[in-house]
C-alpha cells in the first residue's frame, strides 16, 4: 500500500516536483507552501495541520533548501528543534543546497527536456559550485535562445523534469534525494 505524504515546502514550484518525485516513487502526496523559507519557519506545523485535516496523511514532512551561505549543521539543528517542538510527527528533509539540484541528478532527464548533452554533476548536492537553479536558468536560456529575462520556469520545467527522472539514478548522484527518497519508504512509526 503506497503511503500518504503530506509535505510542507517553500514555494508552489517545490509542491508540483515534490508531488511528481513522490507519484514517481508510488506513494501519494500531498505539498503545501508557505511562500518562502522564513515563512515555512514559522508556519510549518499550521500547514502540516491542515493537510493532516484533508488527507489523512501517514507521513508528515518538512522539505527545505539548505543554502551554503547558512551555516547548515547548526541551521539544520534549528529546523530539527522546531519540528520537535511543533509538529514531532515531521520529519525533516533537506534540499542540499535547492530543490534544483535534485533536477540536475539525472542527466538523462535534462537531456530528454532540454536536449542538452553531457550535463554530469557527480554529486549536485556539492556546495560552492554553481547554484543549481542557475546552472538550469542558463541551460534554458541557451535552449530557447533567450538573452535576458527568465528562460527557466520553476514550476512547469521543475515539473518537467521531475516526470522525466529516473530516481535510481539520480538518487545515486544526491545524496539528499536519496534521503528524501527512503524517509518517504519508511513507516510512519519509524519516523517518530
């Protein structure tokens, strides 16, 4: 039986690839946002609440970037103590270092929406490289002959390419998806 995830996110992008990445899994989810990272702070459980209210979830997940401009064990010490605090049946995920880099994992997806070839990150979780999000936006730009202004749609190509992923091997390239990947396999009684 696939589990019911419900997933409290950043932004309405991150809730249509978190949402594809988990129908791709087999399970079923659920994403709400709140509008950004301060605001998923401070709203999370309210989300993860309301979500529990309409869906009946059997998982309750917290999925968020960890920018390097953060100092990400002790960020990531915050995010776990409030979860704890407010909603202790959530578990935290965390995007090493956006969401994007987890569209990036697998080549052949970026191939098969973009056409681009030889795009390998070995590990696209690596901070300090270029952003993630960044690295797309160009590849966009390039594809659609833009010179200025956003070629990149975070919403309908993050979706694109989340549809397009093997997950095996992206999860083999992210270490955070695969973390994402096997948090959303385990038993909700193990979560807690």
């Amino acid at each position: 039986m696939p589990n019911r995830i419900a997933i409290a996110t950043e932004g309405p992008s991150d809730e249509e690839v978190l949402e594809e990445i988990c129908s791709k899994a087999g399970h079923q989810a659920w994403a709400a946002s709140a509008e950004g990272k301060d605001a998923l702070f401070r709203d999370f459980d309210k989300i993860l609440r309301g979500l529990e209210a309409k869906v009946a979830p059997s998982h309750f997940l917290v999925v968020t970037d960890l920018q390097p401009e953060q100092d990400c064990p002790s960020e990531a010490d915050r995010w776990r103590q409030a979860i704890r605090r407010r909603f202790p049946r959530a578990k935290l995920c965390l995007c090493i270092w956006e969401l994007e880099a987890w569209l990036l994992a697998d080549p052949s997806a970026v191939h098969t929406v973009l056409g681009v070839d030889h795009v390998h990150h070995h590990n696209p979780d690596k901070i300090g490289d270029t952003k993630p999000s960044k690295i797309l936006e160009d590849m966009f730009h390039k594809k659609l002959g833009y010179s200025r202004g956003t070629a990149y749609d975070k919403k309908s190509d993050g979706k694109a390419l989340a549809q397009n992923l093997d997950l095996r091997a992206a999860s083999q390239a992210s270490p955070s998806l695969e973390h994402f990947l096997q948090t959303i396999k385990m038993k909700q009684e193990r979560l807690l």
